[in-house]
C-alpha cells in the first residue's frame, strides 16, 4: 500500500512578497498587491504566470481565484480553495493545501497566497460598530471583548499562571524579533530597534500580558508562494523547499462557543503537532530554526510549548532573548522580523522566510538550516503548521 | 457615574435571527441564570448549541443554575477598541466557571474598582445589570467577588 503523506512529495519554487506598508501607506490596491507578489514568486521559479493553475489561500482573502486567473490569464485554473478562518491561522494550512492538490494530481503549479490592504479595509484592532451582536458574540462582545488581543488576553493570563511564566519571556520574543528585523530592508519595522526599558514602559494595550510590543503590527502588502512537483522543483531556479508535513485543524472542542474549550489556556496545536512531527519523520529537537506567528507573543509562547519546542517549566529560563537570535541562539526564532517587526502579512512572510533558511540566503541565516517549522495563527481556530527542509531532510 | 458598567454605546446582546439563545437572554431579564443541560445525557453545555457534544441529543432543557461562580482567567483592557469606551480607561473582564453547572463558563465584568486586584480562583456571584430603556430591552450579567 502507496503510504499516505505529503511528505517530499511537493515543494516551494518560488517565494515573492511587495514592498511591505504600514496600515493604509500602500500606493497599490490590495488586489494589484496580489498580483505583484504572485508575478514576483513566479520570476522567482522562473515559471511564466500562465502556467499557475490553482490558487490557495485563507483568512477571507479578497483576492478572489477567479479574478486571479482571469487578469493573470491563467490557461486553466484546476484548483481554487480557501482555508476556513479568520486571522492566519490558515497560512500553513494553504500551503498544505496546494501540496494536497498537486501532490494528488488536481493541480501542477498551485500558489498559496495573502494580500491584504488593512489601511484599505477594517482594521483589526477596532471592534465592531454594529449596534446588535448575536450568536457567540452576543455573550463577549457587549462586555467590551471584541478586539483579537481581548479574545485571546485570558488565554495567555490562566497560561502564565499555570505554569508560573513571566513577562520577561514574552519579552525575549518580542526583542528577538525587533532585533532580526534591524537588518532587512523590507521590515516595517528597520531603524526602530526596541530595548528592554522601551518595552516595559511600552503602554499597556491588555494587562497583565499584553505591553504594546507583544501586539502584532496592522499593514499593507501580499506575499505568495509556488508550490510544484518535487521532481519539477529540481529543475528551477532554487533549492527547493519540500514540504515535509502539514498539519492542520484544532484541538477537541477549541472553538466550543464562549471560552468553553475544554484545553483553554492553548494556542490549539497540542493534537495537531504530534501529527506534524510524526508525518515530517522528525523530533521537535531536529528543527533548525522556527517561524511562529505572532498575533501576539503569548500565542507565540504557547506554541513553541505544544510544539515541544519549549517545556513550560523552562520558559522563564529559555525564552530569553540570546537564545533566540540568530546565528547563534539554540532556537532562532522569526528570523526576518516576523509579524511583530517585518510585516502582518497573516504568517505567510513567515513561510517566505523559512524557504530563505532553507535555501541559505536569508539576512539572518540560522546555521543549522535543512529543517523550519513555520507555526500559523495560534488561538484562533482552526490552525495550522507545516515543516519544511531541504534536500539533506528528505 | 453611569448606572452601567460600561459605557452606553457598546453592541447589544441579540438572539436573533435564529433565537438558539433566546432562553437565556429572556432569564437574564428575570434576574435568573439558564444553562443548557441535555435531557439525554445530563452534560452541561455552554454556550448554547443545537445538538449535545456528548450524545448528540437535539433534546436540551434549560436549567437555571446558582448565580455563583469562580474566577478561571481575567483581563484588564486599557486600549479602547471602540469608539463607546474612549476615554473610560481600563475595565475588568473575567471568564467565570459555574461549579454548580459542570464548569461551564462565561464571560462578565468584574464590578468594582478597575484598578482592584483579580486573584484566580476567587469566588465571585452574578450581578444583573438591566437595560431597560435599551430597544428592546435586555441584561447584562456581571459578576462581583464574593463577600
């Protein structure tokens, strides 16, 4: 019997992004930023754009499959999906999405993509303005819940309380990104380094977890990536980037209505990733370097803990900001600046980066770099996560 | 001092369009908490569904519970992120188990002192807060630590 994994069976051939905005600083719509970062990706294959037939995308994108394939006058389009959920908590699992479709034959040449234009459209940060809210919302929002940072806020609070976690190591996560986000050019974030004092006297968006700096930026751009045959990624233009495994979903009852999760202080992945781990064939001690998505730090700390990356009883001891540095930090983390310091692009920077990693041209290139985890949207449901690695993890 | 917790102006609780929750929102009116609880397999279940998780019984009763409860997490807001709280400052939300409803929770404000420290744990009893001039009326349940 055929084993049944998307292990090796596709990879990433291409990696392109737009110049990244904050919120509402984009000269470009948002849609023309989606065709600008699947134009460069494709350039970046050297695959012409007619030759994409599927795209994959998640988070409600705007950028709408047909519209794609029409302006980009696609010969056929044979596969169009988008990953239920708000937020990136779908960015790997588009990813995974496209492999599924080329790696079973649906489609050769899938791009998993995000544009988004916040200064455009609603911002994140800003709740509602209806006057009436029904359903779940009905039982949060009417007690001024309403924003992603209050959704998630208790969760972070019952996990540090748990575990006796502190502030400091929320703020090694922050500082670790602002630091790698110092040296790349297309970090929002460049020439605006943060120090310890600046983050602790950083105003309080949430207490008692979420300072300023632990609350991911609102901006304008897209990012897309071309995943293909393993066998067509040998013959373009990189190395490739296999897709190792993908896991996606949440855990028993995550979305239970009105914080009734029966695991609640979660970013959702403690079912998900030993899934992950067992489809890449690999131990959380094999990844070389980590890509997690910070909406806000405390997802970020939750993650790497049920990505056994992290042990909860050793966050405090761990999570400091020397360890997650590259090159030399034992576990590089969010290594072009990630959504805190290079760009909200709902996760998928992330992936852009890791592929850097893998190809070994990234600015703050991690030593170790046959494997990355790129870990999506923690909190929300559903989730997901992939493993990539290059040639030597296969 | 407003008579309410938070600002007039917020989004107003609805069980429309498909009334699931209607039971509810019509016992907050009466100053009584209602839990859905299956007639089948006894499970609490919150919030409302049409189907029990447990034994997938569409038979759900609701029962009303004891109105006292103990604080599972909490947070305190500073940024306001919507145009009703400018200018409020920081408020209390805290996520409340219901130990005499299988520990289901929900999610209130802490009455009191903004400032006041939330310990976890901490036994708290509901406070209804009533919008009766709102159209159409409804009510808040809030929640004060326990004397």
């Amino acid at each position: 019997m055929v084993e049944r994994t998307l292990r090796g069976r596709t990879a990433i051939a291409g990696i392109g992004e737009t110049t990244y905005y904050k919120h509402g600083q984009s000269p470009d719509s948002e849609f023309k930023l989606a065709l600008q970062a699947i134009v460069k990706a494709c350039e970046d294959a050297g695959i012409s754009p007619h030759d994409i037939d599927g795209f994959a995308s998640y988070g409600n994108d705007r950028s709408e499959a047909g519209r794609l394939a029409a302006a980009l006058g696609i010969k056929e389009l044979r596969f169009s999906n988008m990953f239920w959920g708000g937020g990136g908590g779908g960015v790997c699992g588009a990813v995974g999405n496209a492999a599924a479709a080329v790696a079973t034959g649906m489609a050769d040449c899938v791009v998993a993509f995000r544009s988004l234009a916040q200064g455009q459209y609603a911002r994140y940060g800003r709740g509602t303005g209806a006057p009436l809210v029904a359903g779940d919302d009905s039982f949060i929002i009417p007690y001024g819940v309403m924003s992603p940072a209050q959704r998630f806020a208790m969760k972070v609070t019952r996990f540090m309380h748990d575990h006796g976690i502190r502030q400091e190591a929320l703020r090694a996560i922050s500082l670790a990104c602002y630091h790698h986000a110092q040296n790349n050019p297309n970090a929002v974030m460049r020439g605006r380094p943060l120090t310890e004092a600046a983050y602790d006297s950083s105003r309080w968006i949430i207490e008692p977890y979420f300072h300023l700096y632990d609350c991911c930026q609102e901006n304008d751009g897209a990012a897309a990536v071309i995943v293909v045959p393993a066998e067509r990624a040998k013959d373009t233009k990189h190395k490739p980037s296999y897709l190792l495994a993908c896991g996606q979903g949440c855990d028993h009852r995550s979305a239970a209505p009105v914080h009734n999760m029966p695991n609640y202080p979660s970013s959702h992945f403690r079912q998900i990733a030993p899934r992950l781990y067992e489809m890449a064939k690999l131990k959380p001690s094999d990844i070389g370097n980590v890509q997690c998505y910070e909406n806000f730090t405390g997802g970020v700390l939750m993650s790497l803990v049920e990505h056994g990356l992290v042990a909860a009883e050793q966050a405090n001891e761990v999570l400091v900001k020397e360890n997650l540095l590259a090159p030399n930090g034992r576990m590089p983390l969010n290594t072009s600046g990630g959504n805190l310091a290079e760009c909200y692009m709902h996760g998928l920077e992330l992936v852009i980066e890791a592929v850097r990693q893998i190809r070994g041209v990234a600015i703050n290139q991690a030593p170790r770099n046959d494997t990355s985890i790129i870990i999506g949207g923690p909190m929300v449901t559903p989730v997901s996560s992939i493993i990539l690695g290059s040639e030597a993890a296969l | 001092m407003s008579e309410f917790y938070l600002p007039e102006g917020l989004p107003a609780p609805s069980s429309a369009p498909d009334g699931l929750a209607e039971p509810y929102w019509e016992g907050t009116r009466e100053g009584k908490l209602r839990i859905q609880k299956c007639r089948g397999c006894h499970a609490w279940q919150w919030g409302p569904e049409w189907i029990c998780h447990r034994c997938h019984s569409f038979d759900l009763a609701w029962e009303e519970v004891a109105d006292n409860g103990r604080i599972y997490s909490y947070q305190r807001p500073h940024h306001p992120v919507h145009k009703a709280l400018t200018g409020r400052g920081p408020y209390i939300a805290v996520l409340v188990e219901l130990p005499d409803a299988g520990n289901v929770r929900m999610i209130g404000n802490l009455i009191g002192d903004a400032q006041q420290k939330v310990t976890i744990g901490a036994k708290v009893t509901a406070v209804f807060e009533h919008h009766d001039n709102a159209t159409p009326p409804y009510t808040l349940v809030h929640w004060k630590v326990a004397d």
